[in-house]
C-alpha cells in the first residue's frame, strides 16, 4: 500500500513539472514564429486608407508611345566614272591565246596612256581549257580562253565615250561596265545629311500623328538607323561591237537614310 502511494506522488510531481515547462516553451516558441513571419514578409501589413503605394501611383499615370519611320535623302552630281573593259582570247593553245592576249592589251594600255588616261589597275586575270561534251568520248578538250580585265577610273566624265572608243579600236573586245559613282568624302557627306532629314520626316510625322489625337509629342527614347548608300549607275555587261558613244552619266546620284523613332507620348496640358 506504502509502495502505491509513492507511485502516485512521483506521477503527479512528473505532471506538473511537464505543465510548467510547457508554459514556459509554447509563449518562446509562439513569439519565434511572429519574428519569423515578419521577416519573410508573412506577417502583419499596415496599410493607410487614401495613401496609395508607388506602384499604384505609377500605375495611375499616363504612359504612351509611338514609333514611327523616317526617309531622307541627299544627292549629288557623280564624280567619278569607272570603266571594265578588256581582252578576250580563245585558240587551240593555252601558250598561243596569252600571247596574243599580251600582245592585245599592251596595244590598248598604249592607246590610254595616249589619251591621259593614268588610274588603269588590272582586276582579273585567267587562262582556262574549253570543253565540249561528246556522246562517245565525253567531255572533250577544244582550247583555251585568255581572259584579261583593266579597271579605268576617270574624274573627267565627258571623257569616257572617247576612252572606251581608243580601247576598243586598239584591240579591247569586251566592255564588262561603265558606272557612275561618289567620291568617298562626298559619299560620307551625303549620308549625314540623309540621315539628319530622316530624323526631321520621323519628327513631322510623329507630331502630326499626336496632336490630331489630341496629345502631345514627349523625348525620343530609341532611334535606330538604315542607310542605304548611292548604287553606281551605269551600263553592264556591254559588248565591244555593241557599244556607242557618247556615254551620258547620270543627273544626279542619291543616298537614302531610314530611321525608326520611338517617342514617348504626354498627355496634352491645359
């Protein structure tokens, strides 16, 4: 009976004991997970009545924009004229059709020279065999093709009828192109100027287009640029039989710029 009785006093000393940390623990445990959930952003949010945050101010504002494209254009009277003329050979040996491709341009770099003219470089160069197919030996070796080009650059325009006419009658047979370009430093110039009208035609544009809707143009905030540069004007691929003279360059040479703006669009004031 004595024993029973200990049993009991020590089960009730281990309860209240356990009562008495519980108390303890569950308030430190309960003020560990508030600290927590604030910091993680879980907890409590104050928020004040007719005080909107940032974002919603932000989200209020009016906020537009518009992209639009502009084309200038900036020209030119041609400067330069480039000929490509040449010699063209065929015979049955490879060393008999150089020869006379030599002998040919030596008469017409002669003729040139005759004429002033001094910026003569040779662009292209080549001997190659001639084949024909045949239906019982196949491809079938026939001769040679002696290919010689020359690139004259002349400042003088009015020349050129009368340069392609000595070459010719000295012994060139092939008149590959006639063009009509830009010096470099006046190209360079045109492109600027066709790029500064672009921006001008984009602005036009843009204003136009926002004030008929009743708002008003605000900064660009991007601009990209497309220049497109004056295409040599001129006769290509002409045979030597073919060709008349006077050769008439062209009026004029144009450069061509393409910019796309994006602007920012306000509303109007008032």
């Amino acid at each position: 009976m004595e024993r029973g009785w200990m049993s009991l006093a020590l089960l009730l000393a281990a309860t209240a004991l356990l009562a008495v940390n519980l108390a303890l623990v569950i308030p430190a445990y309960s003020a560990y997970i508030r600290s927590f959930e604030e910091a993680e952003g879980y907890g409590p949010r104050v928020v004040v009545v007719g005080q909107p945050s940032r974002g919603a101010a932000q989200a209020e504002e009016f906020e537009g924009r518009i992209t639009v494209t502009g084309i200038g254009k900036a020209s030119a009277k041609p400067e330069i004229a480039v000929v490509i003329l040449g010699v063209v050979i065929r015979g049955e040996t490879a060393s008999g059709v150089q020869e006379l491709c030599a002998e040919r341009m030596s008469k017409v770099l002669e003729a040139l020279r005759s004429e002033g003219v001094e910026q003569v470089e040779t662009v292209s160069y080549y001997l190659r065999p001639l084949r024909e197919y045949d239906r019982g030996r196949g491809e079938v070796l026939v001769g040679y093709e002696c290919v010689h080009l020359i690139r004259i650059q002349l400042e003088e325009l009015d020349k050129v009828g009368k340069v392609v006419d000595t070459a010719v009658i000295a012994g060139a047979n092939q008149v590959s192109s006639i063009s009509f370009a830009l010096r470099p430093e006046t190209a360079e110039k045109l492109k600027l100027e066709a790029i500064k009208a672009a921006v001008m035609d984009a602005e036009a544009k843009a204003r136009a287009a926002v004030e008929a809707a009743g708002l008003t143009l605000g900064p660009p905030i991007s601009l990209t640029i497309s220049e497109s540069w004056a295409r040599p004007v001129g006769y290509y691929e002409i045979r030597a039989a073919e060709f008349t003279t006077p050769v008439t360059p062209p009026e004029e040479l144009t450069i061509t710029a393409t910019v796309t703006i994006v602007y920012r669009i306000e509303q109007a004031q008032g």
